[in-house]
C-alpha cells in the first residue's frame, strides 16, 4: 500500500501509518466513528540509517520538527511526512524557524523539501537571497 500511495501521491499525501481493518466502525447516522478507529501502528518505514545532523541549519530544522512532532531524535534523511508530520504541523513548522531565523519561509518549501538536509539547504539558500536582497 505504501509504495502504491508513494507512486500515485505527493509526498505529503503518503499516510504515515497504515492499519488494515476488517470494516470502518461506523456510528448510528452511518459515518465513519473517528473515536472508534484503533490508533495507528507506528514503525521506522526509512530504509536508511540514523544521521544526526552535521550543520547549523539541520540541527535547527531537526530540533524544531523534534519538538513539533513530539519525537526523541530526528535524523538528517527522515521525512516530515513519514514521521507524522501533516500540513497543520508545516505551518508550526515553518512559524518556529521564522522565529529563529527571523525569515518568512514559503509553506511549499516545506512541501518540496521534506527531509531535514533539504530543508536546511532551502532554509540557508532563502537567508542568503533575503542578505543579498539587503534583508538582514
């Protein structure tokens, strides 16, 4: 299923846990019952190795997502998305580098560069275009 969803969809729209069910649970009006789903399994789906982060900007972006996904460690080629990150999270996200940075960063950003290594690098390369546009 994931690798069908990760061909078919952006990224960001790739579920971060699957759980296989014999039928939704559907409340008297015949909705879905939210409260009545059991709670994800969570597990590791990167098939690459820990990397902490090497520079000022990975150890910024990773401190921020630990802290905004309610994560112990985050790694430089982990994905926001794949760690539960969604579109509500992007924009605490990119509200809390802003603060840091004192930078307005476009939400697609995030969107476009979903693991810490890019974002830092998108991060770095908007601070270097807003000091030469004579931002800072």
């Amino acid at each position: 299923m994931r690798r069908f969803a990760e061909d078919n969809l952006p990224a960001y729209m790739v579920p971060a846990a699957f759980t296989v069910m014999d039928a939704l649970p559907l409340n008297h009006s015949g909705k879905v019952d939210r409260r009545a789903l059991p709670a994800p399994i969570w597990q590791d789906t990167t098939a690459t190795a820990f990397v902490p982060p090497r520079t000022d900007a990975e150890h910024l972006v990773a401190d921020v997502w630990t802290d905004v996904l309610g994560t112990a460690r985050v790694g430089v080629h982990d994905d926001f998305f794949a760690l539960g990150g969604n579109s509500l999270l992007a924009i605490r996200v990119r509200s809390r580098i802003r603060s840091a940075v004192d930078l307005e960063i476009p939400i697609n950003v995030i969107f476009a560069n979903p693991t810490v290594e890019k974002l830092a690098d998108a991060v770095e390369a908007l601070l270097i275009a807003d000091i030469e546009a004579g931002g800072h």
